[in-house]
C-alpha cells in the first residue's frame, strides 16, 4: 500500500513541482478535492484557485489555473496554464492585472476575447487568494 503520492505539476513553461508528498488539495470544477495516496483512479478538470500540497506536516501552497488532473493511487499529474508559488507573486502586478481585466470586460468585445479576458481575470483573482491568505 502506496504511503505516499508522486505530485507532478507541468506548466507550459516548465515543470514547477515534482516531489513525493502525502495529500494536495486542489480546485476542483465541481469543488475542492482531496487526495490521499491508494485514491481511485479519475481524470479531472480543475480550475483557477489554491493548490494546497501537505507533506511531513508541512503545508505548501500554489495558485493554478484552468487545467487537467489524473489521479491514480501513487500519482497526482496536474497539467495547467499556471502554476506560481506564494513566494514568487507579485500583489501589485497582480492587482493592476486585476484592474486592467476588470476595464477591458467593461468594454464591447468578441465572445473570443472576452473568454480570454475572464481567463486571465481568475488566474490573477487566484494569485492575489494565495499571496494574502496568511493575512486572514
């Protein structure tokens, strides 16, 4: 019986996260999802939110984005368009991402654009979660 999970996280840039671990939670379409090791096997969507990873009493914490998770027993593989560490998130830029969305949804534009304004919207509201959630 598998005591622990082998967490993969690829982004198109890089692999962000690659480590043996023994829970993550993470942002289910249909809602937070835990995931222990000997987990049924299922493929998931996720979408923009927390990424919470618990190893050796230790809790680690990730802003993703809209991707795929497959699950198996031993293994978590998670494919996103973002994957960025609290530490490495930048509030400001986060929050002029969050304005400059926010101004551009308030404008006509094509169903296409819109999709990818919204898109960046909760990536960014995502980041700006993890970056100030040790505040509340």
């Amino acid at each position: 019986m598998a005591t622990k999970l082998r967490l993969e996280i690829v982004t198109p840039e890089e692999r962000t996260y690659s480590e043996d671990i023994d829970y993550v939670e993470l942002p289910g379409k249909m809602g937070e999802m835990g995931v222990y090791p000997n987990h049924v096997a299922l493929l998931t969507e996720i979408v923009p939110g927390e990424f919470k990873v618990t190893n050796e009493g230790r809790d680690f914490v990730l802003a993703v984005g809209s991707g795929v998770a497959e699950i198996t027993g031993q293994r978590v593989s998670v494919m996103t368009d973002m994957a960025v560490k609290e530490a490495d998130i930048d509030e400001a830029a986060v929050e002029a991402a969050i304005k400059r969305a926010q101004a551009a949804m308030a404008e006509k534009l094509s169903a296409e654009d819109t999709a990818a304004v919204q898109a960046t919207l909760l990536r960014s509201l995502a980041q700006l979660k993890v970056k100030r959630r040790k505040r509340s």
